[in-house]
C-alpha cells in the first residue's frame, strides 16, 4: 500500500516537473521569436512586415475578406497541427518532434508580434494585442496541455516496451482519445473567434 502511494506520488511529481518545463520552454520560444525580429536582415524585416501588412489590410477591406474561406483554412491549420502531434504521441519517436512543433509555433507567434510592432510603432501594441488575446493566448496553452499528454503517452510506451511496465493500454487510450476530442473542440471554437470577432475587433479598432 505504502509503496503504490510512493509511486503514484513520484509519478506526479515527474508530471508536475514535465508540465512545468513545457510552460518554461513554451514562454521561451516566445521570447526567442521576439528577439529572433532585430538580429534577421533588413530585407528579411521588409518580407515579414509586408506579410503583416497584407494581413491587416485584408482584415480592415470588408469587402476583399472571404470568411467561409478563412474559417476553413483556420480550421484546418489548427486541428491538422494538434493533430499530428496527437499522433506522434502514439510513438517514442514522436518525442523529440513534440517539443521541436511546439517550440516552433510559439516561436512564430513571438516573431508576428515583434514585427506587428515593429512595422506599426505604438499602435503596433494594440495590433498585437488583438492579435494574440485571447484566441491565439488559449491556442498556445491547449498546445502545451496537448502537448504534456502526448509525451506522457510517449513516455508510458517507452515504459512498457523497454523497462517491461505494464499499462492498461485501453483505459489509457481513452482517456487520450478524450483529450483529443476536448483538443478539437477548442479549436472550432477557437477558429469561430478567430474568423468572426478577432476580425470584426481589428477593424473596429484600427
């Protein structure tokens, strides 16, 4: 008794320590992506601020925005982006590519609001705002939760198949299965956010 107490225990302990790397590593990969903005090239600032431009011209020309297409093509970069990285939690090998998609993702929401910024001067900080708060804040945390689920699931494969632990294998996966369904429903709502009022927001407010 004493010792499945110590083992559930230690077990969280280790969760607890995983959960709070990917936060530290997640917040790092953010700053890296701001910083990333003032040692790339003037030309390379030029192509980044064009594509921020063409982003918030589109946004405020009502009549040149398609949001059936928008929706669609959010929605499709969201869920197709969890979930590959819900997938590659069904291997060991998946581990290392976890942590590289999720350093990159909020590497690339560090850059876009360095260069919203840059391109944008004070009013660049509100732009950036809107642009990040709340749906792109929500989308980095439900990546790093589905991200801590996927390298616990690695990590309990990498148990059975090389330390001989036994797992339920079934009761595991239906719980990850949850956790994916929870994941996908966030995103659609995410996306609605995202197509429908981020949008209307960024206009009325520019």
């Amino acid at each position: 008794m004493k010792k499945n107490m110590f083992i559930s225990k230690n077990n969280m302990l280790k969760q607890k320590k995983l959960y709070m790397f990917l936060l530290f590593f997640s917040i790092v990969a953010i700053i890296s992506g701001i910083l990333f903005y003032f040692i790339i090239s003037d030309a390379d600032k030029g192509n980044a601020k064009e594509l921020i431009d063409n982003f918030f011209i589109s946004v405020n020309k009502n009549e040149k925005l398609n949001y059936t297409s928008s929706l669609l093509n959010s929605l499709t970069n969201n869920i197709s982006f969890n979930l590959i990285i819900w997938l590659l939690g069904i291997s060991i090998i998946g581990f290392p590519i976890i942590i590289l998609l999720l350093f990159l993702k909020c590497f690339v929401l560090g850059f876009s609001i360095s260069t919203i910024i840059a391109k944008y001067g004070f009013k660049g900080i509100l732009n950036a705002f809107l642009y990040i708060f709340p749906h792109q804040l929500i989308s980095i945390i439900i990546l790093v939760l589905l991200s801590f689920y996927a390298l616990s699931f690695c990590i309990k494969l990498f148990r059975h198949l090389f330390l001989k632990e036994i797992i339920n294998f079934r009761e595991a996966m239906r719980k990850y299965l949850k956790i994916l369904a929870l994941v996908l429903v966030s995103n659609i709502i995410l996306s609605l956010y995202e197509t429908y009022i981020a949008t209307y927001l960024i206009r009325l407010l520019s």
